[in-house]
C-alpha cells in the first residue's frame, strides 16, 4: 500500500509532495478533474526537478521550447511552489529581462497556484505580496525581479545550514551576461534552472543549452498539443520550414541575430540574381510616408511588380509639402490610383488636406490585423508581406542604397501572445539605425500586392503525438476529495488510509 504524502501543517513542518508533478496533481482542479492534461516533456521536467540535490551536487537545467510552449505555466511556477512547499526556511528566486513578461506570466501563474493552496487548505499559507511571497507555515519565501540592475542578482544564498535555494531565469535568451555573471556568484544554491525561446548561438543559455553539465531539455512546437495545428501550418506556408523564423518559433533552434530581421539583407541580393518580368498593372499605386522631426519624407511609386520611384524630401513648411506631393502626384499619374498613407501622428492632418482631391487610404501601424493569429498589428502584418514577397522573388526591389540599407535594419520580436511584432523605432535609434522612412514608403506601396500565388511549401504533415491522459492513484484522488468537502465514495481498500487521513485533517483544523 502506497504511503501518502505528510500533510502536516505545523510549525516548520512542509507538505511532502515527491516532486512538482505530483503537487500539480492535488492542488490543481483542472489536473485533479481531468480537463487539464500535461503534456509528456512538461512532467518529465517537474519529475527530474524532484529529484534530491544539494549544494554540492545541484540539480541544473537548461529548457530550450518553442513560442508559446507554457513555460512559466508548468515549469517555473510549479518549480518554485514545490521547493517551499516542501522545505522550510526555503528560498526560491525568479527572475527575467522583462518586467511584462514577469507580470502577466510567471507571477500570474504563481498567484494561481498559491490561491489553490489557501483554498485547499482553508486558511492562508501564502502571503502574498507584489513579487514577494512568504510561507506563513514554513517560512520559505519567493522573490521575482527584473534583471535591470546586476546587484538584484548577486548575494542570493540559503538562510539557514543545508537550506534549499533555487534559481529561475525566465526567458534567458534576453537577460545580459553580467547578470548571469551575478548569479554565479550566488553560493548554495541547489537548483538552478534557466528557460526561453532560443535566440543568437552565443552567449550563457546558448552554452548550457549545447554544452557543460546541464541537464538540457528541447521542446518543440509538436511537442505542445496546444499549439494548433492551424498556428503551425501558418507559420509554415507564410515564412517556409527552412526560413530562420520557423526554425526558431516552431523547432526551438537557435539562430544568429540576423535572423530577428523581418527582411534578411542576403535575400535581397539574391533577389538581384533573378531577371523578373514585369507584371503591369492598369494604374500606379503608391506610399507616402510623413516622417517629422527633420527625417525625410517619402514617396514611392509602383506599377505592378516594379518600383518606378523612391522621391525623398524635406519640408517643414506644410503648404509647400502639400504643394510638392501633388506636384509628384500628376508626375506619376496617380489621378486614378490609390496612395497609402500613414496616418499616425503628424501625418493624418496632410493626407487629410490630399484626400479632397486625391484618392488616399489611411493606414495605422497599431491597426488590427488581418491575421490575428500571427501578427500582433497591421504594420507588422505589412512588413512581413513584403518580406514574403522578396522571399518568393515577386517584386522588384530598386538598387537605392538608402532604402535597402533600411529594409534589412528592421527587427522584430514575438510577445508572450506568441505574435510577431515590430521592434519599436526608440529601439532602433538606440541601436544607431536611422528612422526607416523609405522602407516604411516602399512597404505601403505594396500594401495591397498579393503577388504571385507561391507554391505550398512541403507537403508533410506535422507529427501528431499521442498524449496519455493523466492516470491518478486513487489514494491521491481520494485525499485531495475526502478532505476538503468534495463528495466522492471512498474504496474500501483505501479505509486504513482515509481514516489516517482524517486524523491529519483534524490537526489541520
């Protein structure tokens, strides 16, 4: 007969949980009832984290997954819960480069759990403070912060002799080296476990993900059942599976920094290397973009396929700008065309003036999306239109040095929605990039080219995996009910338990 766990809840005593999988399964509804299933890579990790460490021989972990995997959810969270749940006088310290990230991932989820413990016990375990959590029964603790100053990150080490301490670094591809240089410095520590989507192959979470003595863990897209199918597939049809952009969200692989630009520099010379036809349209098109603060404004033309103009100027007198577009506007014959516009910020008031004469659209970067499912907004969604569109060698690009130096210098991040996004233009100052007016002019131009329609792009199915539905001992299934007021009739086998069961439940009370 299976012993179970102590419940015990006196002072500086701990719940004997074996390990984060076996704590999920009895403080967690949706995992107790059976709606909610883990998935095989998700309880391998809480099972090896379980596993005895010391300081001298701790336990280290290295979690490459894909986008989107639930890495916080049912790794880090879970993870920081068991060690003071299970240990008194335990310290547990989460951190990561983004404080949004922390908020509204790792610290949610946390709160979630330690919600269902209160509950589950009827009284208050955890105290729970902005990004400082106490264990009133054991005094073990949980901090979370952000990796935005080294001296958060040094100092960390067990407060008592032969006390736990564990380490979390949440999406580590982001956080800088020296602050793993300040965790290194951290003495005593018994786990240690660094996760994120991959990034460049350089630097710390690139090395114990590829080397050293770290048990290392790769999750892919397929690996998550959550994920779509749908999700996959377009990622897969909009960008290729051997584009740099599948390789990272859907296989977890790791990539240079290139290969976070929306349109990578080498495509456009290969682009050169490709003697396209010219497919005419009826009327020009064209996108303006009203850049203020001293950068240029653009104006570029096409018809079809082929990009006729790249007209670049600088007005600061807004009667002679309107002036000279609408000179432009008759020079390329556009009385019959559709001009794009941005419409954000200063630029709204002059198409406005334009729109009296003038057939002009208004387009917003921050607009929703076509494809809500990938693209976080409208600019982005542009942006990788025409990145698709160079990908598939459908339209000329013009030999402007300006103008491709700036469509190869936009770069782009995923959310915790798993949606891509631009990098914002602050950020590209920061890097020393110029404000991208001509590659923002030339995508609006093409902002309702469809191109030629591209082949699929390979016909295998992705890899289904079977996953088997959480099998639950009885007597966990029965102490998790018969003690906080869930009806369930009890096995007669079980009576010896139960009974031992209810004891421990009146010392609770």
């Amino acid at each position: 007969m299976k012993v179970m766990p102590s419940v015990i809840m006196a002072k500086n005593d701990s719940i004997d949980f074996t390990d984060p999988y076996e704590m999920l399964t009895v403080i967690d509804d949706d995992i107790l009832e059976g709606t909610l299933k883990l998935h095989p890579w998700q309880q391998e990790i809480l099972t090896d984290y379980g596993k005895p460490s010391s300081a001298a021989k701790p336990f280290k972990a290295a979690v490459r997954a894909a986008n989107g995997s639930g890495k916080d959810q049912f790794v880090i969270a879970p993870c920081a819960l068991w060690t003071c749940m299970t240990s008194a006088n335990a310290v547990a310290i989460v951190t990561t480069a983004s404080g949004n990230q922390l908020d509204r991932q790792t610290d949610k989820y946390i709160r979630q759990l330690m919600t269902s413990v209160n509950k589950m016990f009827g009284t208050q375990v955890w105290k729970m403070n902005y990004r400082h959590y106490t264990n009133l029964v054991n005094n073990s603790t949980i901090e979370l912060f952000v990796t935005d100053e080294p001296g958060r990150a040094e100092g960390w080490h067990p407060v008592v002799q032969n006390g736990e301490l564990a380490i979390f670094v949440s999406e580590a591809k982001s956080v800088p080296d020296e602050i793993f240089t300040a965790l290194a410095r951290c003495t005593g520590f018994t786990k240690r476990v660094d996760v994120s989507s991959p990034g460049p192959p350089s630097g710390h979470f690139y090395n114990v993900c590829t080397g050293g003595n770290w048990t290392q863990y790769h999750i892919t897209a397929f690996d998550c059942p959550h994920l779509s199918t749908e999700y996959i597939e377009e990622i897969k049809e909009s960008y290729g599976d051997t584009s740099a952009l599948y390789k990272s969200m859907i296989l977890a692989e790791f990539g240079g920094m290139d290969e976070q630009v929306v349109i990578n520099h080498q495509k456009l010379v290969e682009l050169d290397k490709i003697e396209l036809e010219h497919i005419e349209e009826p009327h020009n098109v064209a996108g303006l973009d009203l850049s203020a603060g001293g950068d240029e404004q653009v104006l570029v033309v096409r018809n079809g396929n082929k990009t006729l103009a790249v007209e670049a100027f600088n007005f600061r007198d807004t009667v002679a700008l309107v002036d000279h577009l609408e000179f432009l506007f008759r020079k390329y014959k556009l009385e019959d065309s559709v001009i794009y516009g941005d419409a954000g910020g200063l630029g709204k008031p002059i198409l406005d003036q334009l729109r009296i004469n003038w057939e002009v659209k208004y387009v917003l970067n921050q607009a929703k999306p076509y494809n809500g499912l990938a693209y976080l907004n409208r600019g982005a969604e542009l942006w990788f239109s025409v990145a698709k569109l160079i990908e598939y060698g459908d339209i000329m690009v013009p030999r402007d040095t300006k103008l491709r130096k700036q469509l190869a210098s936009r770069y782009f991040v995923v959310t915790p929605q798993n949606k891509l996004q631009l990098e914002s233009k602050k950020q590209a100052r920061s890097k020393g990039h110029i404000s991208p007016d001509r590659a923002d002019a030339f995508v609006l131009a093409f902002a309702d080219y469809r191109g030629r329609k591209p082949k699929k792009l390979g016909a295998k199915k992705p890899k289904k995996h079977e996953h088997k539905q959480l099998t639950l001992n009885a007597p966990r299934v029965t102490f998790g009910r018969a003690i906080y007021g869930k009806s369930i009739k009890p096995n007669p086998w079980l009576r010896d338990e139960i009974q031992q069961l209810q004891e421990l439940s009146g010392r609770l009370n």
